[in-house]
C-alpha cells in the first residue's frame, strides 16, 4: 500500500493517518470520501520543492476536486489554481484562493465567466480558439479592462492515456492548432484590449511516461523562439499537468522526476513556469468507504452489493478505470472473486470487478485512489444523495461537505401552476 501513503493497517484495521475508518463510518455514515490532510499537503510540498531556484507557479486544477476546503488548504500553502468555468473561480474565492495566481482554461467561456475573472483580476486567460479571443477582447473592452492571455496550443502529441482524457493530440477540441498559432498570437498583439502574456499547453491526463510532456516542451519551445523573433513577448510558459498516479501497476515518474524533467528542458529560458497538476495533488489522498448491503452468488459470478454506486464513483463506468478496493477489517478467510457493484439500475454501475475479497454483510471495504475525479464527477442519478466528505488531519477528524438530503434534491423543483 505504499502509493496509500497516509491509509494504512494496524492490527488488521485500516486506518486513515490516527483514525480507523470504522470510527469514521460510525459517525458520519457511509457512503463517504474520506481525504488525508497530510498526504495533500505532503504531494504539494514535493512540488514546490522539486522546483528549487527556479521561477515557478503551481497551479491546482480546481475539477480534480473542487471542496472548498481542499483549496483552502492548497491556498494557505502558495498554491495557485487552474479553472474551467465560473463555479470552479466562485469556489477558489470563497476558499481565499488568490485570483492573481488563477489561470482560467477551457474551451467554452461564457461572456459572464469572462466578465466575473476579469472583475477578479486573475492572472491569464488560457484562450482556446481565435472565436474565444475576439469574445474576449470585446468584453474587456465593454469593462474598460485589458485581458492578460495565453494560447493554448495543441501541440499533436499522443499522451498514451485513455482517449478521453488525451487533450493535445490534433483530433481533439482542446487549444489552437499548431500551425495557426503564430497568426492568432499576431492578431492578439493588434487587439486592444488583450494583453499577450504567456503560452500554453495541456497534453492529457493520467500520464505514466515523461517522454509525451518532454516532447510537447520541446514544441512549445520551439514555438517560443518563433514568437519571439516576431517580437511577441512571453512572460510565462505553462505546461499544464497531467501527471499520472499509481492506482494498480502503473509506474510513473514520481513528482520530483516530472518538474525536474521540465526543469532541465527549460532550463535556457526564463519565463516563468507554471504546471497545471490535479490528480498527482489529490488522487491517492482519498478514497470512498463503503458498507456491504447485500451478497449474491450466483453460477456465474459473486456479488457484493454495495452503499456507493456509480453515481458516488464514476470512474469505473466511465474510464473503465481499476482503483484498489481493501477490506477495513482483514480476516483470515479464504477469499473469493466478487464484483462489487452499487445499487444503481444500470449494468455499467460497478466499483471494482473480480476482487478477490472475504465480505460478510455490513462489512466495509474502502475504494482507494477516490481523492481526485471521486466527488468532483458525482451525480444524483436514481435520486441518490451525493456522500459526505470528510478531512483527517492527523487524530482531527472534520467533516468538509454534509450528505445531502432527498428535500435537497427536488428544492429547486417546482409543480406548474
């Protein structure tokens, strides 16, 4: 369990940090995120110090998990943050995010979420398409603002990761096309309202190699050199994230290997570099309790039928994606292979297939791996509350997003009149 850095046994008992998850399960109920403070706080520090002397910002990518209280602990520790819509700035305020270290991407952005950053003033627009750049230009124009911008380029680099969440190759709506780039950088020193500052890219998510994020540098540094011979200053280059983590095999590089890679890559240059890490931050700092409702065996296949449910857990259904499911409690007994599975009325609604488990009813088995794209993706399909969400941080225990009621569901609904 060396990946689970702050989850580990005693006595047979799985423990988050001091507290055993069967206290948590106690009090708050299941199903829940449960998400380790230090672990949080431990990744970010790798990165911050895998950097040494060179010029940096590191900006959190709010969609890995968006809890207010996760941001505020990243903002009390220097973070920055990387945004794809108006909710996602909402929340970095409301958590003491610092709007001047806020890079905002995505390729839709109303004129409100254009409006509301630059009435924050946060610190680049990460703009997606000439059509996005004209809006902008437009709308800070209407609030007597300049808008501080990047192209996001798509360099045409395949990332080796799952299809739907590979962002830089040509097929993809993600960033402008290489070979268009240098004319929308030109266009953009002629607009008035748009300030040019930095360049960028973001090639995929859940990378396990270093060779995809190299090869894209090395594009967007020649691209650089382009730009600067037409007088087009960069103050910034921004590298994105993507930064795969462990959640079975998979070895990828560990933090300090990334950003030195980047490092060394840039090393000539001086802008400052700004990464876009999301899942490496949060991903193995959390995981969903669960509590075993119901088992079946049938000639096929055993089943553990379980509280949490593709609604709570997306992953699975969605990516496919494997996350390590451990019994809270060991025993000595002989296991079997099971499919653990949720309530929800939908084939495709599993946590984990074929694990070799030992589960009685009531049990609690802890899907691991949940920190990022667990609650962040959650929905309230089959009119399912969305869990709780609770921070240990040590012996501390605080519960950082109450479970939602049914009445919280259909509060907004109205009968017609």
């Amino acid at each position: 369990m060396s990946h689970f850095s702050s989850f580990h046994y005693r006595d047979n008992q799985l423990f988050a940090e001091e507290i055993p998850l069967t206290a948590i399960a106690a009090e708050f109920g299941t199903p829940c995120y449960v998400y380790s403070n230090t672990a949080i706080r431990t990744a970010y520090q790798a990165f911050a110090r895998a950097f040494g002397q060179r010029r940096h910002l590191i900006c959190y990518a709010v969609k890995a998990n968006s809890n207010i209280a996760i941001l505020n602990l990243l903002a009390r520790l220097g973070s920055g943050f990387d945004i794809v819509s108006g909710g996602e700035l909402q929340r970095v305020l409301k958590a003491g995010g610092d709007p001047q270290k806020t890079v905002f991407s995505g390729v839709g952005k109303t004129s409100e979420e254009m409006r509301a950053a630059l009435a924050a003033h946060i610190l680049c627009f990460n703009v997606e398409s000439e059509m996005e750049l004209l809006a902008l230009n437009e709308i800070a124009g209407q609030a007597g603002k300049t808008a501080p911008v990047s192209l996001r380029v798509n360099p045409d680099v395949d990332a080796n990761t799952h299809p739907y969440i590979s962002t830089g190759m040509k097929e993809n709506k993600f960033g402008i096309p290489a070979a268009e780039v240098e004319r929308i950088y030109t266009l953009a020193q002629q607009l008035p309202n748009i300030q040019v500052s930095g360049l960028d890219c973001h090639i995929g998510s859940q990378l396990t190699e270093i060779a995809p994020f190299i090869e894209a540098a090395h594009k967007m540094l020649d691209l650089l050199a382009r730009l600067q011979t037409k007088g087009i200053a960069i103050s910034h280059l921004d590298l994105g994230g993507g930064l795969g983590v462990r959640y079975d095999q998979e070895t990828p590089p560990s933090i300090e290997e990334y950003v030195k890679a980047l490092c060394t890559a840039t090393e000539n240059h001086p802008q400052q570099l700004i990464i876009e890490p999301g899942r490496s931050m949060v991903g193995n700092a959390g995981l969903l309790l669960t509590r075993v409702h119901y088992l079946k065996h049938t000639p096929q296949r055993n089943f553990a039928i379980v509280d949490a449910a593709m609604n709570d857990m997306l992953r699975p259904a969605l990516y496919q994606a494997y996350h390590s499911i451990l019994p809270v409690n060991k025993r000595a007994e002989e296991t079997k292979a099971y499919q653990v599975v949720g309530p929800v009325c939908e084939t495709g609604d599993f946590l984990g297939h074929d694990r070799n488990l030992a589960p009685e009813k009531d049990d609690l088995l802890a899907v691991m791996s949940a920190g990022a794209y667990g609650m962040s993706m959650s929905s309230n399909y089959n009119t399912r509350p969305r869990a709780a969400e609770i921070m240990v941080d040590g012996s501390s225990v605080h519960l950082i997003r109450a479970r939602e009621t049914v009445e919280d569901l259909y509060a907004l609904e109205k009968l017609p009149t």
